[in-house]
C-alpha cells in the first residue's frame, strides 16, 4: 500500500512538474500557447489536399499531433511533428502509441531545424511567428511546398485558397511557396 502511495505522489509531482515547464515555455519560449486545432473542422481541407498519399506534411507546433494523426489516416499523408513545450509533447507520443502511427514526433524549436524535405507545411501559430516560420519555409523548402495557416496567417501576402466553413467563416489559409 505504501508502495503505492509512492508511486501516485511521484507521478503527481512529475506531473505537476511537466505542467510548470509547459507553463514556462508557453510563455517564454514557444510565445503561443497550446490550443489544439478542432477536429471537427479538419475535414473542410480534405477536398484540397486529395491526391498526396506519400507526401511529407510537417506541424510546426504540433502540439498533441492531433493534425497530423488525422492526416496520416485521412489523407495518406507521412507525418513530422515539431513540438517545442513538455505536455503537449508527451500527449502526443502517447497518442501516437495509442493509434499505432508512425507519424514522427521530434521535441524540437521549429526554427532551428531544416524544413526542406516538406511537401506541405501546417501551422496554428501567432502572426508575428507564421510571418517568420513562413520567411523560414520559403527559404528552405522548395517552390510548389503548401504553407497551410490555421486562423493567423501573414498578413501581407494572398493566399492561393482561404477555406471557409458552411457559415462562410474562414478558417485555413493555403499558400504556395
Ligand atoms: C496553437 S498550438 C497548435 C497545435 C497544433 N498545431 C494544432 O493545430 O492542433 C501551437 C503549438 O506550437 C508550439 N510551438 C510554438 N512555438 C514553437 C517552436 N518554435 N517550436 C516548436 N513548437 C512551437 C506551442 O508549444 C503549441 O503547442
């Protein structure tokens, strides 16, 4: 029973540890907290990335990978998450374990690694960060790539799509670099 007991309070504490560091990087190194994208939204993109089984799809800021699992599934899509902040991290690999995926999940700053190899980039970022991750993008990754924005989006460039849902609300911006 003490044995028990043990265990329940390290896990607590480890958990409250993971929930501190979360809170910390969200603030001061991620600067845009973890809020998954719906679900029930994913589906308005699944006419306009038909045909791309095999192609790599990258989530800067993958937060629990949600985007990338339904991807994988829906879409036939190869998956590679980055994911800067401990919680999210860690729902995300158990949720891999969970589905089976074999999406590929890196604790990472998106900004410091090499985009190159994306066929499609997704991202539900702050503007100031989808403006510098999109410079990012288009610097390494080659011309045709799909940057594809959740909400915020750079501001000062057209898309090529805006996805909006059945009540007209944009929801996804789809660029091409
Ligand atoms: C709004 S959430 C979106 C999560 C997921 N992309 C989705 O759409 O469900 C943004 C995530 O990006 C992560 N993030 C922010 N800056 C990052 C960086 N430089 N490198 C890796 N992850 C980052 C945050 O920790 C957070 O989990």
């Amino acid at each position: 029973m003490q044995l028990f007991k043990d265990i329940v309070l390290l896990l607590t504490f480890i958990l409250v540890l993971l929930m501190f560091a979360t809170v910390f990087v969200s603030f001061f190194m991620a600067k845009v907290p973890f809020v998954p994208t719906r679900k029930k939204i994913l589906p308005l993109l699944e006419p306009h990335l038909k045909d791309r089984q095999g192609q790599l799809m990258l989530d800067i800021g993958c937060g629990d990978g949600k985007v990338l699992f339904w991807a994988e599934k829906k879409l036939g899509l190869k998956g590679r998450g980055f994911e800067i902040s401990p919680l999210p991290y860690l729902l995300s690999i158990v949720s891999r374990y969970l589905k089976s995926s074999s999406v590929e999940l890196r604790f990472a700053n998106f900004f410091k690694q090499n985009l190159q190899d994306a066929n499609l980039i997704f991202c539900y970022l702050f503007p100031e960060l989808v403006e510098k991750a999109y410079d990012q993008a288009k610097k390494q990754c080659k011309p045709g790539t799909l940057f594809i924005c959740n909400t915020f989006r750079p501001k000062q460039l057209e898309p090529v799509k805006i996805i909006s849902d059945e009540k007209n609300k944009p929801y996804f911006y789809i660029y091409q670099l």
